[in-house]
C-alpha cells in the first residue's frame, strides 16, 4: 500500500508558488509565514516596503510592494513574478481587504463606500484577473479568497461594508462557476470576529473605539487562527474544494448575537 505525503507536513508544498496580497499586517502576514512554513514559495504583496521587507527577511518569503487597486502596476507585477516562474503559479491568496465607518445607509458616505468597494473587490478583480491565466496553465491552480461573515447577513453600522463583502463573495462564487473546467479550485473563507492590530482602528479610527469591539469577548479569533485555516485549505489535495468556510469564536454565536463577560 502507497501511503499518501502529508500534506500539511513541512516542505510538503515545496516547489509550489503562491501569491499573497495584504501581507503587511494581521492575518495575511500570519498567512505568509504559515505557509512558508510548509514549503511554499510566496510572494507577499502589499503597499507597505517596510514591513513587507521585514516579513522577507524573517521568513524567506519575496516581497512585492504593490497597490492592489492600482490596475496598471497589478499587471505589470503580475507579469514580472510570472517570468520567473514559465508561466505558472500555483495558488493567489486574496486577503486585502478593509472597511471604513459603521454609518447607517441614511448617513453613509460615499467616500467611504468607494474606498471599501475599490479595496475588497476591484482589488480583488484585479490580482485575480491579472494572475488567473499563470494558475490555469499550472493545471491545479486555486484562487482563495477572504472575505467575511459580513458577506453572510447585514447588520446595523455595517452597511458599507455588507455592500463590499457580499460583492466579493458573488464575485468568487461566480468565479468558481466559470474555472471549475480549467481545473482552477476557488476558495472563499469568511471569518467572523477577528482581534487583530489594524482591522478595528482602520475602521473606526481611535483605540478606544476599536478596544470596545472586543470588550468582554473571551478569545476571539487571532490573525494566526484565519492563517491555519487558510493554510489548511490551500494545503489539503487538489481534487478537494472547500467552496467556503465560515469560522467565529465561540462567544460569537452569530452576526448580531456577542458573549460578553465581566462588563
């Protein structure tokens, strides 16, 4: 009897290449170095050098400074990390993403929903459009893309948000339709309450007010939490999709139902 590799043993993917954009912080840093870890080639793509630098030297991952709303620059790095590689690359991981203010529609600004629109889908539209080519000529490519339990249900202050995650979700589900016959799995993981260093004070813009997210809510999820499970699923054998995952920490029942202790 053949035994199978482990898959999620180290240097199990060595040789396989992936892409990983939003690098710089949270849970696509943590990604990075997860799937560096089991033997995947990365290259970690976000706007910030500094910190893409760091997470290079520390990981032996291969940094690429990139603005993923930036069409023009997308491709041009799309093509540059392609070369190198004959035309093929294994996975994208889609993890960039954010959102800005907890406004009701009656008093959402516009300005705010274009910046989450660009960042979270045509962000999104274009690492995948500019990579999918390189992971259908890889004969099992798979695009995974994170978006958020807000693409599930709306909820109050969340409207923009919801508007931007429920259009990626349709976006990725679309796309799993449309790449099933080149062989392209297509993965979509949607975390719930995550506690890391930028999500809540990006959004809500003081400490304060991002610390009160997580107030009384005994562990909520941590970057390194979504990372395995993204590891997890980009490692697992080709012929198994895992269409999407949805995972909350516990004291999360659901969107609008919160544990909170000590209070």
């Amino acid at each position: 009897m053949t035994i199978p590799t482990n898959p999620f043993a180290p240097d199990a993917h060595t040789g396989k290449i992936a892409v990983v954009s939003g690098a710089s912080s949270g849970i696509g840093r943590a990604t990075v170095e997860q799937m560096r870890a089991t033997g995947w080639t990365v290259y970690a793509v976000a706007r910030r050098e500094g910190r893409l630098n760091e997470l290079a030297e520390q990981t032996g991952a291969i940094a690429i400074p990139l603005d993923i709303t930036n069409e023009d620059a997308v491709n041009k790095a799309a093509q540059n990390i392609v070369e190198q590689h004959s035309g093929a690359i294994s996975t994208l991981v889609n993890i960039s993403g954010g959102a800005r203010g907890v406004d009701s529609v009656g008093s959402g600004k516009s300005e705010d929903y274009r910046f989450m629109f660009e960042l979270n889908v045509v962000g999104t539209l274009n690492m995948t459009r500019a990579f999918l080519p390189a992971l259908r000529a890889s004969g099992e490519g798979t695009v995974l893309t994170l978006t958020s339990t807000a693409a599930e249900a709306g909820y109050e202050g969340g409207a923009g948000y919801n508007a931007a995650k429920f259009a990626e979700r349709g976006m990725t589900e679309a796309l799993r339709l449309e790449e099933a016959e080149n062989n392209v799995r297509v993965i979509e993981i949607r975390p719930g309450m995550v506690h890391t260093e930028e999500f809540s004070l990006n959004r809500l813009g003081s400490a304060d007010a991002a610390d009160k997210v997580y107030a009384g809510v005994e562990k909520p999820l941590l970057a390194e939490d979504v990372a395995q499970t993204v590891t997890f699923a980009v490692n697992v054998p080709h012929h198994i999709n895992l269409d999407h995952i949805t995972l909350r920490p516990v004291a999360q029942a659901a969107q609008y139902k919160v544990i909170r202790k000590g209070l």
